[in-house]
C-alpha cells in the first residue's frame, strides 16, 4: 500500500512508505470525465484493468449505457453517471453518486472538452468564447475545487489529471478560442499545485496531439490536409488511445509519486516548447 506520513500546511511532502507494485490501483477509485469513447472509455479501461474501480461520465445516456456494457464484460467494476462536466449541479451529483456507491475518490481525469471551431479568430463569435471559456477553463477550475476535499479523506495519495491539446503550444489563427483555452489548463496546473500538494493530492496535465479517435478520423478524410498534418510529426503516424491510456495510468498510480504541476505531451514528437 502507498501512503503518505501527515503534512502540515507548510510541511515538506514526505516520501512514500510503501511502493506498490507498478500499475497497481486496487483499493482506488477513479472518475473519467468524458470516458465512454475514444480516449476516455481507453483510459478507464486501464485503470480498470489495473485494479480500480471506476466511474465514467458522458451526456448521453446511450454512451453510458454501451460503456458500461463493455468495461464490465472484461471485468472492471464500473458506474456510469450522466454528466455535462459544464454543469455545477450534474457535477455535484457525479460526486456525490461517486461516494455514495463506492465510498471514495482517488483519481479524476478530467477529459471532456468542446471540439475545435472552425472559424478566424477574428471572427470568433462571444458564443464561442463562451462555451469554450466555459469548460475548458471555468469548469476544469472549478471541479478541481470541488473534488479535492473528497481525496483528502482518503488514505491514498489523490491524482487529477487534466487533459489539453498540442493546439495550445502553436500559432492558431483557426481555433484560436479552442487553442487559447486549451493552452490555459496548463497554467492552472501549475497554480493549484502547491495548495494541493499540501493536501496530498498531484495534478498534472496531458495535452494530446493527433489521436487515432472516432473524431479524428473524419478529419483525416481530407487527404491533403491529413497529409500536412502528418508532415510535421517525426514518427510519422498519428497516436493511439491505448498509449494515451499507458501515460494517464501511470499519472494515476504510484509510479508517478514525485511527479507534479507538469504539462506531458503525447504528440509523436511534434515540437511543443519555445
């Protein structure tokens, strides 16, 4: 079992105890926003795999209904909650159900998002800003918020995981708004993460690049532009859910002990620093 000795608020943060095995998350519980398809559902297929019970949320209630139906076909104990992460009160009841049913939350991964627009950010309508300000920013901001003090109580050190995009590291004229957000979760990071440090939870951040999901593959029917986006990419290949999957499991577990207020990209190699 890992676990860590008591912090005072301005104590150092002790070292682990005990080290589990690696990938071992028996005993945690873990809610994917997002996680009935693409991304989300691989992510909550591993941690399931690796031992944790989880929970994954979508507005949809169909979604939900087939995700469930697939995570406990393989094993994995699961609920499924309908949830629009931009909502505070669907969040609340995402928390409180989360508790209710299995007493505890050790892991958030933050995953859903609004799909890029196509649009000059010039002529980027207030409608768009605000959807996009809305989840991106407000609502990753305030679930942290909210979910934190469930985490404290718990004897395993938590980890939330909030997801972004390569988009945010490169000059967009289309989605600006999209790119603008997305490049701010990685800020937020980075500002919660002493107070949440003192309460023996990580934060971290994974911005995607181009990810083989269902959405992506209509953006690769367009040849050229699929070919353009390839070029800049050194593997030369577009990414797949289950590495983005390996890389949010190893966040979640203690592995990632020591690992906090970072910014990872999974993007082939795509250039993403200044």
């Amino acid at each position: 079992m890992y676990r860590l000795s008591r912090l005072s608020k301005y104590g150092r943060v002790a070292s682990p105890r005990f080290m589990s095995s690696a990938g071992n998350l028996g005993g945690r519980v873990a809610i994917i926003t997002a996680g009935t398809d693409g991304i989300g559902l691989a992510i909550a297929k591993r941690l399931g795999q690796n031992g944790a019970r989880v929970v994954v949320s979508s507005r949809k209630q169909k979604n939900i209904d087939r995700a469930v139906d697939e995570l406990k076909s393989i094993g994995i104990k699961v609920l499924g909650i309908p949830c629009d992460v931009a909502d505070s009160e669907q969040r609340q009841n995402l928390i409180k159900k989360t508790m209710k049913d299995f007493g505890s939350i050790n892991i958030l991964v933050q995953n859903a998002g609004v799909n890029p627009h196509l649009l000059n950010i010039m002529e980027t309508p207030g409608s768009v800003l605000d959807k996009t300000y809305g989840l991106h920013i407000k609502a990753n901001f305030q679930i942290v918020q909210e979910i934190f003090p469930h985490m404290t109580k718990s004897e395993h050190q938590g980890s939330i995981i909030l997801t972004s995009s390569i988009i945010g590291y490169t000059s967009q004229l289309i989605p600006g708004a999209y790119a603008i957000t997305k490049a701010s979760i990685s800020a937020m990071v980075r500002a919660f993460t002493p107070e949440l440090m003192n309460r023996n939870i990580r934060i971290n951040c994974v911005s995607f690049g181009g990810i083989d999901t269902s959405f992506f593959q209509k953006v690769q029917q367009n040849q050229p532009f699929r070919d353009s986006l390839l070029s800049y990419v050194p593997m030369k290949r577009f990414g797949t859910v289950d590495e983005c999957a390996g890389f949010a499991a190893y966040l979640a577990s203690d592995d990632a002990s020591y690992v906090t207020g970072e910014n990872f990209v999974i993007a082939g190699g795509l250039y993403s620093r200044p």
